[in-house]
C-alpha cells in the first residue's frame, strides 16, 4: 500500500479501529462481523416499537435532545417553559446550540438554575470551531470556561474539519487543532468532541483511496477528542459516498465505526430520515420513528455493550421549526420523537 495509507492504517489500528489498508474503511472492514444492515423500509415505526419484550432500547436517563430543533420555541417561550415541557415527555438531558436561543439575556447560572429545577441535565454544546466572535479557535478559554460554569461534561463543534481544504494534510492540520481544543477541556474537566455531518465520510481530494472520516479518526487523540455521530448524516453519508471518485464500490455501515471504538463515540444524534431514492441525500428528514432508519436494531448494537452506559441518545430534527416540512411544529417532533424511543425494546 502507499506510504501514506499505510501510517493511516497502523494509526487507526492502534487507535481502535482497523483503518484504512488500500481504500477500505474501517467500518468495511467489520460488515461481516456486525449485524446485517436493514434494508430502506424494512420495518414500520408501529412495528419497530412493538416488537421485543426485552428492556428499553434506550437505558434510563440517557434521553436528550439537541436544543436546536426546538429553537423557535426557546424563543418563544423562554427556556423554563420548553424545559418544562421537555421533562413532561421524558426527557432527562439537553445540548446547547448557543445559550441564548433568541431569548435576550440570560446568564449560565441562570441556565444552569432553570434545568435544575426541571430535573434536567447539560450534556453537550455545540460551538463554531472557527471564524465566528465566539469560537474555540477564537475564544477557546471562554468557550471551556463557559460550558463548566454551566455544569456540562462535554463540549464540542457541529463544523467540520475542513478549514483548511479536504486533503489529507489539511485534515491533520484540523485533527491537531481539535487535540489543543481537547486538551483545554481535559484541563477544566469536560471533554472535546466534533459532530459529524455526511462530508466527513467523502474522501479526500488528493487522495482519493482515503475517506476523510478515517483521517479524523486516526489523527485525533482517543484522550482528548471524542465523537458524536449524527446517525441520519452517517447514512446519508452512506447513500451519498459508497462509491470512490474512480467509480470503485466503496460500501459502509456507519454502525461499524461505532462497534470497532464504542468509546469514542458518547454522543449520538437520533435523528430519522424517509428513503428517498431520487433525492440527493437519499433520504428526507422526519420525526424519530417515521422514517426508516432502524432505531431499535442501531441504539440495541451500542447501548448494552460494555461501554453503553457512556452513551448519550440525542433527538435532533434540523427542519423541525420550518412549517413547510414540518406542519406539526417542533415540539410535537420532540414529544412524538420521544415516545417512540421510549417504546422501543430489544429484542
């Protein structure tokens, strides 16, 4: 193999993963040794929910939501409304996507009082990387100093790395900038993490044998940087870039990455998408448990393994607001998000 894919390989080995040996990604590496992926359609919601007597998919107190989806309702409301009504429909954790929300002034402490007396708790938020006032290449003091005044255990980036242009060098320049990041929160006691869309499983642009996600993976330090897979954008990710620039079949499942390092990843976006062959990304966003991306077979790979205890189940629904898309409004996309993870049983 080539030099370069080859120090790409042994990283990702000793990392946890298998890494990339001639094009193939780690995930392709595990098919065969992990589930079979279900086919687009291959379970109602009704009967994903119903099937399976066993213990709930997602374990007690590890249901959140990326306060995003609702963000047109934090303005409205203000967030002691929202919290309230998010405890009411089951759930026990949050992520910031900015600590504001279009609500005016309101401080952490604040905050941290308002999902204390809700019974909720901070998990994560999402902060630009670069270029933006507040940012961690901008800020990166008061971006750690501001999530653990709020109380939250991690802290992390919805961008991705490809500030510098999408090679692979340009990515090792982001991953090392991601290890300073993590290392300012492993020194106030949180931890760093990067939140993927699907261009981070595209392959890099001078070297068309490596998908990018694999170099994020190799080049970021296990102890300072974590990751939270956006399910839905994996898949996408799946639909999108299964196939090499030169026409090769590149197949993966995005649970495979998650089973290969289940400690890399203690955050995950749940967010659901309806099979759409035509459109570009292959699927179209909905609710958690009307679309078809099987919840119940994804969360049940991950949530009771050795390392299940860690993860953390966050709904997301990016068009949740927009009444277009979405007639019913965001927060019947929280409450009937919600109830149907919370049905959900193994097998």
């Amino acid at each position: 193999m080539p030099r370069d894919t080859e120090a790409l390989h042994h990283a990702l080995s000793r990392r946890g993963l298998l890494g990339v040996a001639a094009g193939t990604t780690a995930a392709a590496l595990l098919t065969a040794a992990s589930p079979a992926p279900a086919a687009p359609g291959d379970a109602t919601p009704g009967a994903a929910a119903s099937r399976g007597r066993g213990r709930p998919v997602v374990p007690r107190g590890r249901l959140g939501i990326q306060l995003y989806t609702i963000r047109d309702q934090i303005a409205e409301l203000g967030f002691a409304r929202v919290f309230e009504q998010l405890r009411r429909h089951g759930y026990a954790e949050v992520e910031f996507a900015g600590y504001t929300q279009g609500t005016g002034a309101i401080t952490l402490r604040e905050l941290r009082r308002l999902l204390r007396d809700n019974g909720l708790r901070g998990i994560g938020s999402h902060v630009a990387y670069h270029s933006d006032p507040y940012s961690f290449a901008t800020q990166p003091e008061r971006v750690v100093d501001d999530a653990a005044a709020l109380g939250l255990p991690y802290v992390g980036t919805p961008w991705g790395p490809g500030r510098y242009g999408n090679t692979v060098d340009a990515w090792k320049r982001a991953a090392e900038e991601f290890n300073t990041y993590g290392a300012a929160a492993r020194a106030r006691g949180l931890r760093f993490y990067q939140h993927n869309h699907a261009e981070e499983f595209a392959f890099a642009e001078d070297r068309p044998d490596v998908r990018l996600y694999d170099v994020l993976l190799a080049e970021t330090d296990p102890d300072l940087v974590d990751l939270e897979l956006d399910i839905y954008w994996a898949y996408v990710a799946q639909h999108r870039f299964s196939t090499r620039p030169d026409g090769t079949p590149a197949p993966f499942d995005p649970l495979d990455y998650v089973l290969a390092a289940p400690g890399r990843f203690p955050l995950f976006h749940v967010k659901d998408g309806e099979h759409e062959e035509a459109a570009r990304d292959g699927y179209v966003m909905t609710d958690v448990g009307d679309g078809d991306l099987d919840y119940r077979r994804f969360v049940s790979a991950v949530a009771h393994r050795p390392h299940g205890r860690r993860h953390h189940w966050l709904v997301e629904r990016d068009d949740a607001p927009d009444p277009a898309a979405n007639p019913a409004g965001s927060l019947s996309t929280a409450r009937r998000s919600a109830a149907h993870l919370t049905r959900l049983r193994t097998c």
